[in-house]
C-alpha cells in the first residue's frame, strides 16, 4: 500500500483495487490519508468523507500539518470517534462536531484540575 | 519516567531504522516493566497507554498493555476514561477474550448521566462489538435510543446496527424503534438510523417487508433535500447534506433492489429524475449524490426512458476531465450493461479511448468493460484495439495481459467471425504476449486446432506458428503452441523449399536448446514437448538421415539434469526401437476433444466470488477429460489446471497402454499406472493414492491464486486455520478445496499434516497438501473428494498437526459446514 499510492501521479484516480476491497485515498501536500471501503460503497462520498475529516482537523488544530498530528494523534483519534462509529458517517454538520470535541477538551481540562486538587 | 512527546521526538531523532528499532525497544521494555509494579498510579499508567498508542501507531506489538487499558478506563477521571477507551477500540479487537472484562464497565457508563462518558462507551460498543458484547449490553443501546440527547440518540442508532451485524437475532428488537427513529429531523440521528435499516434488512429476511412499508418515510427525507433551499450548516459546495443524500438513496436501493410490486415506483422514479435534472451540471459531492441515484436507478427496476438517463449521466462522467469520475463512470456501465446493453454499446469509442489512459485503475475498468461489450458484431474492431494495447503495454501491466490473453481467447470462442480470423487472433496474441498464457487457455488453443476439419487452415496455421517462432522465440505460449504443432502436423506442412524435414528437426533442436526461459518449470516443460515431438515426427519423416537426428535428439536428453525430462528421453528411446507397425499406433494423430463452455473471469470484485469457484473446474479440464479415466477427474483443485498441459503428453499414450507395458519394460498393471508413470508429477493422478509425501513432486506446485473464493471457515486457533471451498457437489461426490493459512503475524508455521476422516459409508480421496511449510498469511490448499451415498451430508473429522516454535501441536475438530448433500 504504501508503496503504491505514493507512486501514483496527482491527476490519477483516487481508488485502488486491492484484494477484495478498495482503498480510496487523497493526498493533502506530503499527508496521505487512506480509506478501505467495500466493493459496494460509494467511491465519490469516501472522498467527500476523508475532506470533511481534513476541514475538522484544520480547524480543531488551526493549520494542521503532520507534526502537529504526531504529536497529539489522540485529538485526530477523538475527532475521528465524533465524524465515524464502524466506518459509518455519524455527523454530518461540521459544527455539531467541532462543538462536540471542544466540549469534551474543556472537560479534560477541568477534570484534570480536579483531580489536582481533589 | 520520560514523557509522551521526548518518546515521540527520540523516536523522530534517529538517523537510521537501527537505531530507531533500539529507541522503540528500550521504551517498549520500560513500559512493560512498568506495567508490572502493583502500586502505578494513575497518571504514569496514562503515560504508558499513550506511549503504547505511539507504539501501536508505529506498528508495533501491543497486546501487553490490555489489561492496563481497562484499568485505565474504570478511572473517574474524564480524560483517563476517554484514553482509555480510545486505546481499548484500538489495540483490542472482538477476537479477543479480554472483551468480557470490558462488559462491565460499558455496561456502568452506558448508563452514566454525563452523555460525554455514555458517547464514549457507545463509541468503543460500536468499534468493537462481539456477539457477546452484543448480547450482553442490547439492552443499554435500546433504552438509549429513547434518550433525549441527540448526541446519544445518533451514536446509539449506529451501534444498533453493529449489534445486528454481530447478533442477526437482536434484529427483531430494534426493527420496533425504526419507525419512531425516522420522523427524526436531526441529520445525524438519520444517518444511524438509515444504517440500521439497512442492516436489519440484510440480516434478517423476515424483515423485508416491514422496511420496505417505510419507504415513504425515507421518500420523504428525500423529497425534502431534492427540494429544500439553502442550508449553510449540510450544504457542500451548494449540495444538500450529500452525505445524507447518498445514505437516503443506497437505502432506496437495499429495500427495493428486485422488488417487483413496488407500490412507490413512481414516485421514487418522479424523485430521481428530478435529482438528476437538479444536479446534472455540479460538480465534486454532486458528482458522489448522482453517481448513487444512477445505481439506484438501476437498481430499483425504474422506467426505461430513466435507465437510459442513467446510462446518459455515465457517459458524461466518462467525458469528464476527473479521474475519479471517469473510474466509477466505467465501473457503472460494467454493472449496467446487462439492463441497457444498446445504451452502452453506443458509447463505445468512448470506452476503448480509456484503454489508453495512463492510469491503471481506469484501464482496468475500461479493460473489462471492453470484453463485456463485446459481440458478433464488434469482435473484429474490439480485437485489433486489444492487441495493439497487447502490444504496446509495459511489463507493469502484467497481471493485464494474462487477463487479456484469456479473456479474448475466451471470446474468439464464443464470437469468432470465422475460424480463419480465429487463428490469426490467437497466433498474434501468442506472438507478441506468449508469456502471459495461463496453461488452460494454451490448452485450449490447442483443442482448437484439434477440432479445426480443414486440413488446409491447419497446414497454414502451422506454417504461421513456424514463421512466428523463428523472430518471437521467447514466447513461452508461443513455443509450446509451435511444438506442439509440428508434433501433431509437421509432415503435412513439408514443401519442398522452406519447409523440410530438416528444418523442422532444426526447430525442435532450437527450442531444446533454447535457454531463454529463467523458470526452470517452463524450460522443463518445453523440452518435454520437444521430446514428444520429435518422437511423434520419427514415425512419419521418410527420410532415414532425419530420423536418425530425432533419434539423436531424444537420445542427448537422457542425462538431462532434470528427472522427468531424463525419465521421459529414456522411455522415448525405447519406444524409438519398437516396430514400426506398433508405433504407428502409438504416435497417431490425436483425436478432437470434446468442445467445452468456458465462463470468463473477472479482473475485480462482484463476479469474481462467484465465478471462481466454476471456472478452474470447467476450464481445467478439458484435455483432462480426453483419457477416460475417472482419476483425472477428481482432482479439480487449482493445482491440477496449472498442469494440464502436461497431460497432453500422457494423453498420447493414452490409447496404447498394453504397447507401452513392454516398451518401458517395467512392471505396470494398466492404464492408471502408465499415466503415472509417464506423467509422473502430474497431480492428476494424485487422487488415485490417498497421502503422497510433497516431497516426490518435482514440478513446484503452484502457488493458489489471490482469488481463491473465501472457504467455509471450519477451525482458527489463531496460528492457523483451517476452511474448505466447496466445489462439485453432489450425484453421489463431493469435491471440496481444504485451504490451511498461516494466521501469525512473524511466525513460520512448519510440518503441517491433514488427515481426514469420512463417515462409515463414504469414501475419501484426499491429494497431498500443496505446501507443508507456511510463512506467515502463506496458504496451502489440498483436494479432496467424497464419494457415498446420494443425499447423504458432508461430513468431514479433520486432524491437523503442525509446528512452531519447535513445538508440535495436533488438534482435531469436526467439520459439517456444507449444507448441499451428495
């Protein structure tokens, strides 16, 4: 896989047979992000899953770029429970997510206060 | 102890994968020994599990850090919690028994009153659901989906779903709360719901009907996004919450897909075309709404003037500059083609032009789309496009070309305009993509010939062949096709200038010598063409210098460093020495075979699963069946159709058994026997011995192929496993594919063993296993055939033995996963 897809020249379709499913990718300047989906499944609206995940990161972490992933891959992991459950699109507002994570950072920040002084 | 982000940095810091392999290791020790003190407090077992993510990130082994995951997951503080159990959906999976501890705490936080921690239990349930999980916590998701936090409602609806998925039964409690669920307005909560439906509907057939009494409820939601304005919180680029729209659509198409009484066709069909109209010139989601509604069209049986919209919007698609549009544009129309195959026909240059394209998704989708439109009609000019793209691919193509080869050989059956046209196809094809013929297809070519009845297509075919391989050499298929050919017809070809006899034992001279081909297996094979050639041709060349030079020629072989070569030159030089009345009979021409259907195959997807399981059964044999031996037919494993071509050697012999007991001078008791021993690594003959060592092969066996249909899983113990692909059942036999594979992750897996055991009035032949050692995700396949009863049931005792890590294992299971009968 990740010998293919890098390979692969920009004006190239975004799916790749392989084995018995497809894997859907888009390229963000030197980010990859990958998607298995089912023979099935929409190609189009896999693509469109993956943007909406991007424009989340980019505003939850103002400019997201591959460091700033590393280093705190646990927000990208709690973004990624808020969009998806089992591969299945849970929220499609952008805003109703954004909320959702910042909600729960703001609780992490004062529970850990909490359990300072507690 | 080191924080989180120095582990990250220290990592990011090496300069060469040794030294970042040390780095990972030293910080993979302290962690597991930290695990280890009684008394780690809650803040340093943090700091592991996070430590253990970046590992898991890395790729790297995790598994000891489970049991901390749960002990962090009970903790009452938010962020702990919310780490752990981001870690538990992870690096757990429902595979594994430690799920049950984590009943428990789901079951608590389930039921919390924060939603924030029931969204996370939610969360975690829906990623890692076992059937247990499942049937343990049902009722928790149910009395969320009457909660009033939306949050919870839409999580709850999804993990429905995934509790249906993992438990069909749990159906039946959920399918009660669909109707309420669907007068949601609440984008996200439809989304889950919508998926729900479409899960019941899969998992249990009793349900089809309740759903498709909701259709008008999901008419609805889609009328009201078909029709509403603007919504700046779902619009994407002016589409109405797409994501929603295409969910709404592949719904429709679950619960309607071939129902024929549908009382809401028309306005479905009403809805659809006003979508089409309404998006026809967007761009980028629009794109992904209308892509979903064309499949839908097709797939809910509407009107014809919509199919042939459909069919329309495809062929915009593939006019369209984006590649994306244009691969599933191409994939469409393949699946399509069967409902409006005029519509598709006429936009045929269209698809042959993406033949040329530079990227490989598309020529492949374009490749079979090309062969499924093809007919009568268009096989001339579909042809020479293909073989100009034979011609000019590059070798990353390979996997192509061997499709095309068979493929189009397939259909010069089926469509040829003639058989004249026929052989000059194929003889072309041989010529500039002679290394990609699977060993069936060639087989076939040469029934063709066999069953060709005029002498003179035959003599210039041959002539062509001859031509052929003087500049095209190194074509494998080509070689064994011209070989083969002059075996058969090389005295009807002679003429007095270009061809004679000695330029015909020149030929088979080349190619023995010929060491072009790195297999050593195909080299083999060449020669022992040769050498059936050249003995077939000694009893008709009149002149008594060429023969004397095939006598020579057979003769040079028999130090041959391969033994079946060897084995084959020495009993070739004493059949030389027989009289020429017995020869004679001997070395007839062979008799046409039988013609035989072929079924194409898929390069992807859809009808691979099907198809594969026919097709090595139906191809496979053809020569197969020239020696009337029941032998021959039982084992229709992948292994036997690699080596078909083999065969033909061993058919030659076929008629004459009782010549050739003398001739070999050894000790032989009929038919069966000579075809060992000629065909000595022919797994054809396999099934005749119950076990046979792997080691007596001499021909490596082939690997199966990636399309091997998924068998019936019957045993798993995580270092192996063990399932069988059923094929031919039924008239009294079965024939079943047992398929061992290699489960660990790093581990060889060594020694494997299979024994079988029927019930007490049935029969079994089993053919050896293909491979007794396998490298890890390696598989191995193995025959096997059942004879008994007529409607009796499949019953198989399996005991497996295998080693790892120095250690021996033996298990035994049971095995009655087939549900036909003999």
């Amino acid at each position: 896989m990740t010998a293919i897809i890098p390979l692969r020249k920009p004006k190239m379709c975004n799916v790749i047979e392989y084995k018995d499913s497809k894997l859907v990718y888009r390229r963000y300047a030197s980010l990859f992000f990958i998607a298995c989906i089912d023979n099935d499944e929409n190609e189009l609206m896999t693509l469109e899953v993956i943007q909406r995940y991007v424009e989340i990161m980019d505003k939850v972490y103002g400019n997201v770029c591959e460091l700033d992933i590393i280093f705190n891959f646990e927000l990208a992991y709690h973004i990624l429970d808020e969009l998806i459950i089992d591969g299945v699109m849970q929220e499609s507002s952008t805003s109703e997510v954004l909320k959702r994570i910042s909600y729960q950072e703001q609780m992490e920040q004062s529970t850990g206060i909490q359990t300072v002084y507690a | 102890m080191t924080s989180l982000r120095s582990f990250i940095r220290s990592v990011r810091s090496t300069k060469t994968i040794a030294e970042e392999r040390a780095a990972i290791r030293k910080e993979s020790a302290k962690i597991r020994t930290s695990f280890r003190d009684p008394h780690l407090d809650e803040s340093h077992r943090r700091k592991n599990i996070q430590k253990l993510l970046y590992l898991y990130i890395l790729g790297e082994p995790t598994y000891f850090g489970q049991v901390e995951c749960l002990k962090l997951l009970v903790s009452p503080s938010f962020s702990n919690k919310r780490l752990g159990y981001m870690a538990a959906m992870l690096i757990l999976d429902e595979n594994q028994e430690i799920l049950t501890l984590l009943t428990n705490s789901l079951d608590n936080d389930l039921k919390s009153p924060n939603q924030y921690i029931a969204g996370l239990a939610l969360s975690t349930l829906g990623n890692i659901a076992s059937p247990e999980l499942a049937k343990d916590l049902y009722a928790n998701v149910e009395s969320l989906l009457n909660t009033s936090s939306p949050y919870l409602r839409k999580k709850a609806t999804i993990v429905a779903a995934k509790l249906v998925k993992k438990e069909p039964d749990l159906a039946e409690v959920f399918i009660e709360k669909i109707p309420s669920l669907l007068k949601e307005r609440s984008h996200g909560t439809l989304l889950g719901t919508l998926q729900l439906m479409r899960e019941i509907f899969l998992q249990d057939e009793s349900s089809h009907d309740i759903l498709r009494k909701l259709v008008p409820g999901v008419l609805a939601h889609l009328r009201f996004l078909a029709t509403t304005g603007f919504s700046p919180e779902y619009d994407v680029k002016g589409v109405p919450d797409p994501f929603l729209y295409v969910s709404l659509l592949q719904t429709l198409r679950y619960l309607l897909e071939g129902d024929e009484s549908n009382p809401n066709l028309e306005a479905l069909d009403d809805l659809l075309t006003q979508i089409c109209a309404r998006l026809e010139n967007s761009k980028g989601p629009g794109h992904a709404v209308l892509y979903e509604a064309v499949m839908t069209i097709f797939a809910v049986n509407s009107d014809s003037s919509l199919r042939v919209m459909g069919v329309g919007i495809l062929s915009k698609f593939l006019s369209l500059k984006d590649n994306n549009t244009r691969y599933v544009a191409l994939n469409t129309l393949l699946s399509v083609i069967s409902h409006e195959p005029v519509a598709v026909q006429r936009h045929r240059a269209m698809i042959v032009g993406c033949l040329q394209d530079a990227d490989v998704s598309i020529r492949r989708r374009a490749l079979e789309l090309t062969f499924a439109i093809m007919n009568q009609q268009n096989i001339r000019m579909l042809t020479k496009e293909l073989v100009q793209f034979l011609a000019a691919t590059s070798s990353s193509d390979d996997e192509l070309k061997t499709y095309i080869t068979t493929q189009l050989t397939l259909a010069c059956y089926k469509y040829s305009p003639g058989i004249d046209w026929t052989f000059d196809t194929l003889i072309r094809m041989l010529e500039i993509a002679g290394n990609f013929f699977s060993d069936d297809i060639i087989s076939s070519i040469l029934a063709l010939m066999m069953q060709n009845r005029d002498a003179e297509l035959t003599k210039k075919a041959v002539r062509q062949l001859l031509n052929a391989s003087k500049v095209a050499y190194s074509q494998f298929g080509l070689a064994i096709v011209t070989i083969w050919s002059l075996g058969e017809y090389g005295d009807l070809v002679l003429d007095s200038q270009k061809v004679t006899e000695a330029s015909e034992v020149d030929v088979l001279n080349t190619f023995l010598e010929l060491s072009t081909f790195d297999e050593t297996s195909k080299r083999d094979q060449i020669r022992l063409y040769s050498l059936t050639a050249a003995l077939k041709l000694s009893s008709r060349f009149k002149s008594s210098r060429e023969v004397e030079r095939l006598r020579k020629l057979i003769d040079s072989s028999k130090e041959d460093t391969n033994l079946e070569v060897q084995i084959r030159a020495i009993e070739y030089t004493e059949i030389f020495g027989e009289p020429r009345s017995i020869k004679k009979g001997l070395l007839e021409r062979m008799p046409p075979p039988p013609r035989k259907e072929h079924e194409g195959a898929a390069l992807f997807g859809r009808s691979t699963a099907q198809k594969s399981v026919s097709e090595p059964a139906k191809t496979g044999d053809l020569l197969l069946d020239l020696f009337d031996n029941d032998d021959s037919q039982a084992d229709e494993s992948k292994p036997a159709e690699k080596e078909t071509t083999l065969d033909i050697l061993s058919d030659i012999f076929g008629t004459t058994g009782d010549n050739e007991k003398t001739a070999a001078g050894k000790k032989v008791t009929g038919n069966t026997d000579i075809l060992n021993l000629l065909s000595g690594s022919s797994p054809s003959a396999a099934p005749s011995a119950a076990v046979i060592p792997p080691t007596t092969r001499s021909i490596p066996m082939a690997e199966p192929p990636a399309s091997l249909p998924t068998p019936i899983p019957a045993y798993n113990d995580s270092t192996i496993s063990v399932g069988f692909v059923p094929g031919h059942v039924g008239n009294g036999e079965a024939t079943l594919t047992g398929v061992v594979k290699n489960e660990t992750s790093s581990s060889t897996v060594r020694g494997i063993s299979i024994l079988c055991a029927v019930t007490k009035h049935q029969e079994l032949e089993l053919s050896a296993i293909t491979k007794n050692t396998l490298a890890p995700g390696a598989v191995a396949t193995l025959g096997i055939k059942i004879t008994g009863k007529e409607g009796s049931k499949v019953k198989l005792r399996i005991k497996v033995g295998y080693e790892i890590g120095g250690e021996n294992v033996g298990q035994q299971f049971d095995f009655s996963g087939i549900t036909e009968r003999l």
